[in-house]
C-alpha cells in the first residue's frame, strides 16, 4: 500500500504506513491513545507472569524463594500446622479492607435492622421470614459487600419458640485474609486481625535485634573470654593490687592530706583550747569567748570582720545556731549578721526543738542578703515547733530557683520587721516570701517586689501585716494571700502599687483596713465576715459596721460567703445581729434554717424575689421561724416538705413581705408553702404562692393577717381550720386565682376586697364576720354579717291571670284574688343579693286578709319557685308547694287584721350549680274544695327566707 493508504478494520486497529496504532487508551497498562503496536506489546509483558510464577500457580506445593516468593493458599495447609489454619478467605487489597464484626441484633422490629458494610453499602431487612436482599435469609448464609468484594458471614439462632431469630455479620476465630499491599497473612482471633504470617522469604542478613539495631553481632566465645579477662582492669591497677588490709596502699594525694586539721587545729576544735589565727581559723559552739556579757549577739560577718563566725556561705550561720542552741552561748539566743552577700545556696536556716525564741538581725538594715535556692517544702528561715517566736530584722532575702521559699514559721508570735523579698539573679515561678503558719504573728514595713508569686501567705488566726510594700511584677500575682485559718488576722495600712490580695474560703472575720491598693480588682475575697475600711480605692470599703450582715456567693464581698445554708447560719449566729442582707444567687438548703426570735433574712433587692432563691432539698424544711422574726424579698422553692412553718408549738410577730413561694411537690396533707400553727399577730404581705399548696393557718389563729397577695396554686391556695379559736383575723386585697376555693373559717374576721377569680369560698365557716367589698359582689359578701337573706315579693307581684287584680283594701294596696278561680301572679327574676347554703331548706310566708267577716274560712295558697343560673344561662326545675290559711281574726275591722301561712320548707333548688336569681308564682286555688273563702282573699305580701352562705 502506498504511504497514503489508510486500513481500518473492525478490530479497531488502524494500519497506516506500515505501522500498528492503537485506537483508545488503556490506563490500566498506561497504554495511551494512538500508541504504537510494539510499546502496547512491552507494557503487556510486564503484566504477564514469569515461568516460574506460572509454574508455582500450577503446583500446589512449590516451595517459596527469592524466585518464587508466590505461595497459594492451598500451599498453606503444607507449611502451617492445620491446627493454627481456618477458613481461608479471599485477600483484600489494604488492612483495612479486612472486615470486622458488623453488629450482633434481634428482629423483633421489622424493617429496624440496618447492617453497614466497611467498604460501602447498606442492608436492611425486618422480621424473621421478610424478603432479606431479595430472598430470605436461610441458615448459614452469607452476605456480600459488593463495594470491597468482601464475603460476610452470617451466623444465626433462632429462637426456642421460633418466632425470633438474631445474627452476626463479619469474622469468625480462625478466619485468614491476605493483604496485598502488606503481603502478610493475617488471622482473626476473635478481637482483632493479628499479622500470622508473611509471604516470600527472609535471609538470616535481613535479622535484627529487638532494638533495631542492624549492626548487632553475635559474640564468639572467644570474644567474649577476652572481653572477660578485662573486666576489672584499670589505669591504677598496681595502686589498687597494693591494698591488702585496711589501712594500706595509697589512698589520698597529698595535696589532699594537707587539707586535714592539724592537730593543733583538732585540738581547738574539741573547744577548750586554741587560738584563732590565720593557721587556726576553727572556733566552735563550745569555746567559752562566744558568750560575754559585752555582747549579747553572736555575729556573722565575712572572713576578717571579726565575727565571731566568719564566711560568706552556710557554715557561719550552722555554727553560729548550733552555738546558741546547744554550745556555749546557748544564753544568746540572737545572731547579729554583719553587712555583706551571704550565698546559702540550698542549705536552710533551723530552729526547731529549741524552745527559746531567736532572733536574725542584720546589724544595718538592708545590708545584709542571704541569697536561698531552698523549696518550699524546707524554706531559707524555717522556724517550727512550740516556744518562743521567731523574730526577723532588716535582711534582704534572695530567691534563686522554682519553688524558693524566704522565710517559714509556725511559731506563734513570729515578727518579720524592715526586710526586703525578692527574686536574685535567678528568678523562677513559685517563688514565696513569707509563710505566717503561726498564731499572732506579724510582718511590718516590709517590701515585696519583683516576680514573686506570692508576697506573704497567711495560714494562722490573728496575724498581722503592717506597712508593708508589695511591687510585684505581675499584678494577678498574690501579694497576701489568706488561707482557711487566717481568722481574725489584720490587713493595715499596707500600699499595694501591684498585686492581689486574696482571702480564700473558710477564713473568718479577716480585716482589711486603711490600705492603698492600685486598682479595684486588687482583692479576691471567698471568706466569710471579712471588713473592708478606709482603703483606697474607696469602692473597696464596707462603708460602716452597724447590726446588718451580708451573705452572698463565693466571689462577692459579702460578710460571710457561701452558696449553702451554712453561709446564713453563720450570719445568724452573730448575736450582734438583727438583719441578715442576702446578695443575689440561688442558696441550697440541705439543712433547716432557724430564724432566731427578733431576727431577719431579706433579699438584696426589694420587689425582685427572683432575684435571691434558697432552694431546699427535697424533703427538708428550708425555713423555720421564731417570735418577732422576718422574711423579706425572698424566693423559697422546695418540695415534699413545707416551706415555712414554726421553730415552736406556737409563733408570734412573725412576718413575711414581699416574698415567692414555689412548693413543687407534697407528699404529706400537711405540706404547705407556709404553715403558721397557732400564729398571733403573724402578717403575710406582697407575696406571690404559685406551687402546689399556698397557706395553711391551723391550731387557733388570733389577729393574723393576709394581705395583698396573689396565690395562683395548682392545688390549694389558702387553708384555715374551723376552729372557732380562729379570731380577729384579717384577709384583705389579695387576688385567689386557684380553680380550688379558698377556706377561710373563724369568728369575728374581716374579709374585704378580695378577688376571688377562682372558685368562691364558702362563708359558713365564718361566724359574725363582715364579708365587704369582695369580687364577685354579692356572691361574695356580707356587709351585715347576717346569715339569712329576706326577699319581700310584694314589689315584684304582678296579676298574670283572670280574676287578680291590684286594688285596695282598709286603704292598703294589694293583689286581689276573686273566689271559685285559679288566680295567678308571679314575678321576673330576682337577682339574689348572696350566695345561697343549698345545703340548707328555704321558707315562704304569705300575709293576706280579706272583707269583714268570713270568720273560720279557708284560702287555698299555692307558691312556685323557680331558680335561674345567670352565668351559666339555666333556668332550674320548678319547685311547687301548698298550704291552706284560715280567717282566724274576730271583732270590728277584722279586714286590718292578717293572717299569715308559712309553706312547707322547700328542700331543693332546682340546680345544680349556684343560682344568681329566683321568681315566683303564687295562686290562689279557688277550684279547691278546700278553698272554702267565698269574697276576694287580698294579698299584702309574700316573704322568701333563704339560707345564705
């Protein structure tokens, strides 16, 4: 063909001058688009297996090398012990292909059950027998995750009874996969896929020891017999051979041995002998000059100072304490320390079982530095046990390293005067100046600067820091720090330019007076009862100290601080005082709080009770109260237990204003939000009752009152027992939105101007008690404190039938009804002035006369009433009853004389609920015989008695 001939054919191999194309890519083989015919054939070669791999995959029991490194899995079972095998799964590409348990679940909710595979890919079946994958899930079967090519299998049980079934997709104990990427074997143990085994082959070269060391070697024995016969060979090995016994061979130079005491030296330091000299510089605690009564001191100073201790590091000062202490000066009791830089690097100052006090002055304040590297836990000065205070003057105190600490004591007593504290040349973190751990002590004009962590800690009652100056580097660092048992102590006329002041919780009655700080966040205060005076800022000040106590949360400046009713207790037990302020938070009552007898607790904020909560434990009884005690803007929660009741049998004076109550549960009919028993002169004012139960006045209450609160209670709003003792009482201006009625009952008590939105209470527990003013009016009152109301009919009678008509007789009007009829007059409704006692029978009596004469005849009288619910708009059933009145009057103008008939009581009132109005009908049966009248009956007035409530 020629160099233009093109041949395509429909194999998709293009010939075109003498050459093979590809048509597409193979990216598999990185076979590229249009690539020549002999490159395809070369990259298609790499792919192929060599003759021995082929050979290998057609035995199975080819023994792996460096040129076989392929092992099948049926060569397993011949090179790994059957024991060890189980079943032999497919191989994944990477570790983390290798399936893992799915979950282990029941099928009692169909459609619940969802299994997510590691590679991909989500089943999901329901009950036992549903379509499980497009079929149901027969025993022993397996599962397929498409998305990893990985076999799950499936165990399952079924149930004794058959009705459920459960399984668990993933590996059993046994299983092997190979990783490719890894080309190790790796087994489940029922925890985790554990590396069993590797293909190819390792060289004994290719070992390493466990420290991954490649150069690790074997010893011969003849190595190790030469590293043996110089296991004890040194370069002064003749000097060593030489020593026999003790005392011979050379152990010391001589430049060594010259640095020993002479014997004249030996004998000075025995104490009794000697002179100091420049070849004789030893003077011990036991020489006799040390001790004079020309100098009280012993002194320290630098070497040619004519101390009595010479040098500039530990050994003056062990020597000089260890003279007084036990030596010969043991009367001195002081060290005077001449100016200059004592380095003490990390060897402290003791005085300990020495009962006497000691005293460290420098002889000219300021200088004389004692640089310390001491930690804490063994500071630079410490001073411990009982005796004597230890006393500190005019030294310079350098800290070198973490955690140095300058002076320490627990004598009681102890007094730092005119010292300096600060880091030296190696300034770290936790470095302290002072620690007070003993009683009464006192540090005075002193400074603190630089990085010290903490200026003086206090740890003891009663102590004192005066004048002092604290410059510390960082003012959120603590330039006093007072600690539980810091009681009492004394903060004065200190000036803080930087740094803290904190007073940690449980230190009582701390002052802090006439001192300058820098700014206004200059004190942390956690304790209880701490003062603040005449310090600047001003804002940091209790402006005066009267019979008012503050209580509030741990961060505030409260007298005494807590969130627990420990806090109020304590404030309370101060019998110098009367009112107990308590600062915003929520207080948790685990304890019952006594309000002692002429006491008081009350809310920082008036009118905002929410703003303090005491919230008690369930069960507990948060407040009791005393004679003359009060509560005041206070929220009171609890549950299960009343809120607040009596500290006695009885209570007097008691007062609560202002306050909400929430009592969310009752288990007992006895709980309430307040409970007085037996309350006399006891006032509730302002207060809000919104849980379950709201008051409960009980055991004979006398002048108690009830005003201007609000109960919105689930259950029960106000409570008092009918005991006729309840007198006096006053419930007025409150506002019962509770759906349950209100019970109030007693003798001579005012009710006025309440609201009651709920349900009315009932007034027939109440005896000569004015009702007035109250909501809703009528229903709801009583001015005259009777118990019966009188409704005359004789204005609201009109003639409603044939033969009655108004008219005259003896010159009165009436209603005249003609003989031999049924004559009818009957009434509107009547609105009922109160509320009615259904549970009482009602009367009707009518007055009536006629013409003269007509002696010994009779009326037949018949009265209809019919009562009306104007709220729920019912009319009730009529209620019918008759009576026959005869003439009985004799003599001249028997027509000015009335007879009168009362009705049988009437028994029922035709509703059920309470009825806001009544009407009448009233007829005179003339149709009956036993109508025997023969003129016209005139009717004056009919009157309805009806009890009310």
């Amino acid at each position: 063909m020629s160099n233009n001939e093109k041949l395509r054919t429909e194999d998709i191999i293009e010939i075109m001058d003498s050459k093979i194309l590809t048509s597409d890519g193979h990216p598999a083989i990185g076979v590229i688009p249009r690539e020549a015919y002999s490159s395809v054939l070369t990259k298609l070669s790499a792919q192929m297996l060599t003759v021995d791999q082929k050979a290998a995959f057609d035995s199975t029991l080819t023994a792996p090398s460096v040129l076989n490194p392929v092992v099948l899995k049926n060569d397993l079972e011949t090179y790994i012990p059957q024991a060890d095998l189980g079943s032999i799964r497919d191989s994944v590409e990477v570790k983390g292909l290798l399936p893992l348990p799915i979950i282990k679940f029941g099928d009692t909710t169909a459609g619940s059950n969802i299994i997510t595979f590691p590679g991909g890919g989500v089943l999901t079946w329901g009950k036992r027998g549903d379509s499980i994958a497009g079929g149901s899930l027969p025993s022993g079967a397996t599962i397929v995750d498409l998305l990893s090519n990985t076999t799950l299998l499936v165990t399952q049980d079924a149930a004794a009874d058959g009705t459920s079934e459960s399984f668990t997709v993933g590996p059993v104990v046994g299983d092997l996969r190979g990783v490719i990427a890894d080309n190790i074997i790796y087994r489940w143990n029922g925890t985790i896929w554990a590396e069993f085994t590797r293909t190819g082959t390792m060289l004994h070269p290719e070992l390493t020891n466990q420290n991954g060391d490649s150069n690790y070697q074997h010893l011969t024995l003849a190595q190790l017999t030469g590293l043996i016969s110089w296991s004890h060979n040194h370069s002064n090995k003749a000097v060593l051979d030489n020593i026999l016994d003790a005392g011979s061979g050379q152990i010391i130079t001589p430049s060594e041995r010259n640095r020993l005491p002479s014997a004249t030296q030996k004998s000075a330091l025995v104490g009794t002998s000697g002179t100091p000299s420049a070849t004789n510089p030893y003077i011990t605690h036991l020489d006799p000059r040390l001790n004079t009564v020309r100098n009280p001191y012993v002194t320290v100073g630098p070497p040619g100072s004519l101390a009595t201790f010479q040098g500039v590091d530990y050994r003056p000062f062990n020597d000089a304490l260890f003279a007084i202490d036990l030596g010969a000066a043991s009367t001195v009791k002081a060290v005077e320390i001449l100016a200059g830089t004592y380095d003490l690097s990390s060897v402290p100052l003791v005085w300990g079982s020495n009962p006497s006090s000691l005293l460290l002055e420098g002889f000219t304040p300021a200088t004389v530095s004692l640089k310390f590297q001491t930690g804490i836990s063994s500071p630079g000065i410490k001073a411990y046990g009982t005796g004597g205070p230890l006393i500190v003057r005019g030294l310079v105190i350098k800290l070198n390293a973490q955690g140095t600490s300058g002076i320490f004591s627990s004598r009681e007593n102890t007094l730092i005067e005119d010292c300096i504290f600060e880091p030296g040349t190696q300034p770290s973190i936790d470095q302290i100046g002072v620690t007070l751990a003993g009683a009464g002590s006192i540090v005075r004009r002193c400074k603190f600067r630089g990085s010290l962590t903490k200026g003086i800690e206090i740890k003891a009652a009663n102590c004192r820091v005066e004048s002092c100056v604290f410059d510390l580097t960082l003012s959120t660092n603590y330039a006093i720090d007072a600690f539980y048992g810091a009681d009492y102590s004394l903060i004065d006329h200190n000036f803080v330019t930087s740094g803290t002041a904190r007073v940690q919780s449980g230190v009582n009655y701390l002052n802090i007076t006439n001192n300058r700080f820098s700014s206004l966040n200059a004190i942390t205060d956690l304790g209880t009862s701490t003062r603040y005076l005449e310090n600047q800022p001003e804002d940091i000040n209790q402006p005066f100290i009267g019979r008012k106590r503050t209580v509030g949360p741990l961060g505030t400046y409260a007298d005494y601080r807590g969130s627990t009713e420990a806090a109020i207790n304590a404030a309370l037990a101060d019998v110098n005082v009367t009112e107990i302020e308590i600062l915003e938070g929520t207080y948790t009552i685990s304890n019952t709080i006594t309000v002692p007898e002429g006491k008081a607790l009350r809310g920082v904020r008036q009118g905002m009770s929410s703003s303090v909560i005491l919230s008690g434990a369930s069960g507990i009884e948060p407040i009791k109260l005393s004679h003359w005690s009060r509560l005041e803007n206070l929220e009171i929660q609890g549950s299960n237990a009343t809120l607040v009741t009596n500290a006695a049998a009885s209570i007097s004076n008691a007062r609560i204003e202002h306050c909400g109550f929430n009592l969310t549960a009752v288990d007992a009919s006895t709980q309430y939000e307040v409970a007085f028993v037996a309350p006399t002169d006891c006032v509730i004012r302002n207060c809000f009752f919104k849980g379950e139960r709201g008051v409960s006045i009980s055991g004979g209450s006398t002048r108690t009152r009830l005003l201007s609160s609000v109960f919105s209670n689930s259950d029960l709003s106000l409570v008092m027992d009918s005991v006729i003792t309840n007198q006096n009482d006053h419930i007025k201006d409150n506002h019962f939105l509770t759906t349950t009625a209100p019970t109030i009952a007693g003798n001579v008590l005012s009710v006025e101007n309440n609201h009651f939105l709920g349900l009315l209470p009932t007034k027939l527990a109440t005896l000569s008690s004015i009702w007035q003013g109250n909501w809703p009016h009528h229903a709801a009152n009583n001015d005259s404190g009777v118990d019966t109301l009188s409704i005359s009919l004789d204005k609201y009678l009109e003639p409603a039938s044939d033969g009655v008509t108004r008219t005259f007789i003896a010159s009165s009007g009436s209603i005249s009804f003609a003989e031999d009829h049924i004559g009818i007059s009957s009434s509107l409704p009547i609105a009922l002035p109160a509320r009615l006692n259904k549970l009482l029978p009602y009367v009707v009596k009518i007055y009536w006369t006629s013409e003269n004469g007509h002696l010994g005849e009779s009326v037949v009288w018949r009265v209809t009433a019919v009562f009306r619910d104007s709220t729920l708009h019912q009319i009730g059933t009529s209620l019918v009853q008759s009576a026959i009145s005869t003439r009985s009057y004799t003599g001249v103008g028997s027509e000015s004389y009335e007879d009168v008939v009362v009705l049988p009581s009437y028994s029922s009132y035709g509703l059920a609920s309470d009825p806001t109005h009544v009407s009448f009908i009233v007829e005179r049966v003339g149709t009956d015989v036993s109508d025997t009248l023969t003129a016209n009956a005139h009717l004056f007035e009919v009157q309805v008695l009806l009890p009310r409530d």
